[in-house]
C-alpha cells in the first residue's frame, strides 16, 4: 500500500453511495417491470458510482491490490480477490448481498452488478505488476485437483460430470461427455475442465494430452461424437453463465493453463509444468470448441466437421479469440468469422489455417496416434513453451482480459444479448 492512499478515507463515501443505491434499487420492481421513469433513474445512479470506481481502480489498482493479497505475498483467485475487495474496502465492489440475490435472477431480471466486478478486475488487470501476480494466482492447481490427484495417478481415471480423464501408455484422453447438451458449455463444465487439464499436467506419468468429444444422446446426433456446441445459451437466459466464475474463469484458468501450464513453485528452471496437446474435432466446434482449438499444438479435424464462431449472432465476444485467431487466418478471415459468423468446414481450403489434418471420421483414431507420436518428443514442451511465449505474452494477454471483462460484462447484460439468449431459450422449450 502506498503511504499517500488512506483507503479508509478514501473509501468512506463510495460506501455511503453504494448502500444508498442498494437501497435505490432494491424499493424498485424487478428491472423487466420497470417504468421508463425507473429505468432512466436506476441507469443513472449505476452509471455515477461505475464513473467513481473506474477512476479509483485507474489511480490506485496497485495498491488496492498490494493491500488485499497482502503484498502480493496471498495468490487469490479472482473470485477470492472480488470477496476481499468486497469485505475490506467496502464500496469498490458490489455488496455480498447484492451478488447473492442477483444470482438467483434470471438475466433479463439481473441489475448488472458484474459489470461493476468487470471495473475492479479491469484496473488490476491493467496493472503490470497486479496483472502478474493474479494470472500466476489463477494457474495454480485447485484445490479439487489436488485432492483428485493421488487417486488419479493410481489409477489413470478421473470421471466428472462433464469430462472423463483416460490415461493409456502415457496419453492423457480427455473426452468431453455432456452427451445431452452437444458438450455446450456453463459452469460445471469450466470446473470440471480446469479439474481435468491440473490432473494431466500434474501427472508424472502423462506425457501428452488430447482432447476430443464424446458419444452423444441428444436426438439429432444419437451415437456420434462432438467437440462442443459453445457457450450454453439456455444457460444464459437462466442467468447460469456467470462472468467471474465461467466466463473469466475459463480464459484464466484451464485456457490459459493449456498455454502456460500449471504454477508448481519456484524452481529456477521454470515455476511452471506444461504439456503438448492435441485436438480432435468431430462433428463441429461452435464458438467456445472453436476458441478451444486455438491454444492447442496439433488440431485434427473429421471431413465431415466444420468451425464456427457465431459472436456476432450471439452477442457477445468470443474469449480470447479476438487476440488469437488473426495469428491463424491473417485480418481478413478473422473479421469473417467473428464479425459475419462464416463457418468454416474443414474440407474448405481456409479450414487449414485452423487445423494440421483433415481426415475421415473413421480414420481419427489412428490420427490421434500419429499425433501423438509426433509430440512426444523431449525437447516437444520446451520448444511449445518458446512458440506460445513468442506468440502471446502474458503482458500482452493481461492487457486483452482487462478489456475484454468489461466489454464481456456490458455484452452479457445487454438487452440484445438477453433477447438472443430468451429467444433461443423458447425455442428449446424451456422459458
């Protein structure tokens, strides 16, 4: 903490202000039952306290963040740093009570209070020095991966809700098994992915891993496997797709674990231990599947498959595509996709700048063993972590995700986003 910053004082009115909005808010019907009088004036007040946190968070994110990980000597997740923030400097962030009753709302009834979580972690992820320490923070294992650990390495089988962890001959198959909803993904599946890709790298015994889809149930695709129908838009419109813990999870954690590897300590030769990975696209990879493929070092991809990113259909932003996938198609292609929502199917010529293989469904498995082969090399992980440093640093990630949890945040609460998400919702039969 800085000695001019007295964050007592510094913070005594904003919490003042922030009771008396929830105060505000809180004698108004839910947001869908509003007056346009009520919408104006709720607008407004949320509009003067974001101003006032986003200049305190552009001056002070470093030492507010010096200040709740005790000098960047506590790695706090984001969700524990938000907690922090909300118990020790009251104000900054929303109210507990206010987070708890807003996750029982659905979207079009949420007051948007993560935008005001998106303004706090925008600051610290602007700081270099606070940037730092909380991506290294989010690439520790979890606790639910450590305690999975032991049994995983006896064994070489971990099964979760929605991923199942194989070990055979030293290959770590991670198969994606949401078999009733295409593999789209929400919350459980973030867990369970981040749980799953900590076991691999943490296994001695696992020298590669690979990622595919499993069988599925649903009726339009009863027996065949799929890589991922993306984000969960049912999911969305219940008000289950939280920001901190899917969609900043997911990008800070098994994502980015992918690229970076995990955090193990501090050994002078490297603190963290990655893997070569391998992709295996059967039937499509829709918006999150497809962002999925761009941090992996070798992507198969069935003849009968296709790639998407339909952000712009959806509303909202697609991860950390938007800073990755120029680097694969060059300008052009990539405002295709993302901007114009072009699938790509992988018998295109274009689907080659997105994947190493095009190869018939029944020919995958012997693919994958090709692959496999070709990444188990010694020197395969020290010549990978040179390319994903040279490619993305995580300064200049951090940069992206500041940005990127703000715009998220606007884009989730957005009335558009919302209309896309109930409309989809209907469709399915389940509003």
């Amino acid at each position: 903490m800085t000695a001019d910053l007295d964050l007592p004082a510094f913070l005594t009115d904003l919490e003042q202000d922030a009771r008396q909005l929830d105060r505000l808010l809180t004698a108004m019907p839910a947001p869908t039952l509003r007056t346009s009088a009520q919408r104006a004036t709720a607008a407004a007040a949320l509009d003067a306290i974001r101003e006032r946190r986003s200049r305190i968070m552009a001056a002070h994110a470093a030492a507010i963040y010096d200040r709740l990980t005790d000098g960047r000597t506590r790695y706090l997740r984001i969700d524990e740093l938000l907690a922090a923030a909300a118990a020790g400097c009251p104000g900054l962030v929303p109210l507990e009570t206010q987070m708890a009753a807003e996750s029982t709302r659905e979207q079009a009834d949420k007051e948007g209070y993560e935008i005001d979580q998106a303004i706090f972690l925008r600051g610290v992820l602007r700081s270099p020095l606070a940037a730092a320490h909380l991506l290294d923070a989010m690439l520790r294992p979890t606790p639910r991966a450590l305690d999975l650990l032991p049994g995983f390495v006896r064994t070489g089988i971990a099964e979760m809700e929605a991923v199942r962890v194989e070990r055979r001959d030293g290959v770590a198959h991670l198969t994606l098994c949401r078999d009733d909803c295409l593999n789209a993904e929400d919350e459980r599946q973030v867990d369970d992915l981040e749980t799953a890709v900590d076991l691999v790298l943490l296994d001695p015994s696992a020298r590669v891993g690979v990622l595919r889809g499993g069988p599925m149930s649903h009726p339009r695709y009863a027996g065949r496997r799929v890589f991922c129908a993306g984000i969960n838009l049912k999911k969305l419109s219940s008000g289950d797709i939280p920001l901190v813990d899917f969609l900043l999870r997911r990008e800070l954690g098994y994502i980015h674990k992918l690229v970076r590897g995990v955090l193990v300590g501090d050994s002078w030769r490297s603190p963290y231990l990655d893997k070569p990975w391998v992709g295996a696209v059967d039937a499509f990879a829709i918006g999150g599947g497809a962002q999925l493929l761009l941090v992996l070092d070798h992507v198969l991809a069935a003849s009968d498959s296709y790639l998407s990113l339909p952000a712009a259909k959806e509303g909202i932003v697609p991860g950390v595509a938007n800073l990755r996938l120029t680097r694969f198609t060059g300008p052009r292609l990539a405002r295709q996709m993302i901007l114009g929502g072009r699938p790509i199917k992988a018998t295109e010529p274009e689907a080659r700048l997105l994947v190493d293989e095009v190869v018939a469904p029944e020919d995958m498995d012997e693919a994958i063993a090709r692959a496999v082969e070709r990444l188990g090399g010694e020197a395969v992980p020290a010549n990978r972590r040179m390319l994903n440093l040279a490619e993305e640093s995580p300064a200049e990630f951090a940069r992206y995700l500041a940005e990127f949890a703000l715009q998220q945040a606007l884009r989730v609460h957005d009335a558009d986003v919302i209309g896309n998400a109930g409309a989809f919702a209907r469709r399915r039969g389940t509003a």
